[in-house]
C-alpha cells in the first residue's frame, strides 16, 4: 500500500527566506505533481515531475524528483505572501494518492 | 471553457437522509474521479471511473455509489449520511494517452455538512 508523507505539514516563513518541503512516498512510481491549494478553492496543478532527475521551476518555486530516494522537494526561494496556501505532493500508484499537505503561511 | 463542474457547492443534510453529488467535465476526459478531504489528512480517493462504463472502489468507499452516466457526467451518492461524512468532495478528471503526463483537472469542491 503507497503511503505519501509531507513534511513539513505547517510552515511559517518571512518573506525572502528560502524553505523547501518533502514529501517522500512508500512504492516505486515515476510520476509525481505538485498542487497548491487556496483557502476555499480548488487544487492548481503546479508541476509534474515524470522521470528521475526531473526539476521543473517557476517563479520563486522549483520540484525536483528523486525516484531512487523516492523523495520530491519543493524549494520556495525569497519566499513572498502570495505563496500562501496549501501544498500537496500526489503519487501515481493505480490511481493518484496524495500527501496530507503542507500548510505555508508567508509572513511580511 | 468550464473544465470540471461540480453541484452543488454547499449541501447541509441530517443524518441519514440521502443526496447526489453531480460532476461533468467538458474536455472530452476519459476517466473521471471523486475525493474526499478532511483537514491533516490530503485527498483520499472515494470511487473513480477509469472509462465510460466503469467503477471502481478507491480508498475509502464505504457509504457511498457512483455512476458514470455518460463520458461527461460522474455522480456520487450518499444513500444514508452520516456525520462522518461531512468533508469537502472534489471531482476530477484526466484524459488517456499522456501516460498521467498531465495530472488531474479538479473542480471547485462540494462543502458537506451532515447533522
């Protein structure tokens, strides 16, 4: 059974510190996506890792994916508040399984 | 360009009393999905529909039927709530074809609320 685990699960940053977030997985997959969510809203696709050694950034956000480690990061750079929300890592099992999510809070 | 589209947005029912949640995509996606969140515990997968025609049962399916009632629409049942039940419910969807390249395309979520 694929377990997902996201750490931190809370995180409050000042602006323009540098954090990064794991989220490291229990079963051999080589897809692995980042999704924020908003307070109230939807999830937003933000990257789709899809082999190992893969690093995709934008903005102040870059994921990279580890499928030996079975670890992916999410490096936050200089960190601003509108990067406030909720982070979840998903895992390609037979269906998408997901972290419980990090909760990022950027504080002026 | 609506994408996914969930009704309705917010359902308050007491306690074993029954209700549909409705879902359709308008991207021509072949498999369709809903998940359930909880605070501290993610998304967890209810029942999906890999195909027109098919279900199947996720991680946690008990108290709930589904039914892909065509390649657009995906609904998901409550036959008697509980208030165990009470979560946001999230649709998605996702073409074949792009080997999960491109992830899943959420709708904007069902706050349900069982008294």
């Amino acid at each position: 059974e694929l377990k997902v685990e996201q750490n931190p699960l809370f995180l409050s940053m000042q602006e323009g510190k540098n954090y990064t977030i794991y989220c490291n997985y229990s079963t051999t997959s080589d897809r692995l996506y980042w999704y924020r969510q908003d307070p109230g809203k939807s999830l937003e696709s933000l990257f789709v890792l899809l082999s190992n050694g893969a690093v995709k950034q934008e903005g102040r956000l870059m994921a990279s994916l580890d499928t030996k480690a079975r670890l992916s990061t999410l490096h936050i750079t200089a960190a601003v508040h509108d990067l406030s929300a909720t982070y979840f890592c998903a895992v390609k099992y037979n269906d998408m399984r997901f972290g419980a999510g990090t909760r990022l809070t950027v504080k002026p | 360009n609506a994408g996914v589209t969930q009704t309705p947005k917010f359902q308050v029912l007491k306690t074993g009393q029954s209700m549909t949640l409705q879902c359709a995509q308008d991207m021509n996606h072949n498999s369709m999905y809903w998940y359930r969140q909880d605070p501290g515990m993610g998304l967890r997968l209810i029942y999906y529909s890999a195909s027109e025609g098919t279900t199947d049962k996720g991680e946690v399916p008990n108290g709930y039927n589904v039914s892909r009632l065509n390649k657009r629409e995906f609904s998901l049942r409550l036959e008697s709530a509980a208030p165990s039940q009470t979560s946001v419910y999230f649709c998605a969807s996702r073409t074949w074809g792009t080997g999960y390249s491109y992830g899943y395309t959420f709708g904007s979520g069902t706050r349900l609320t069982v008294v």
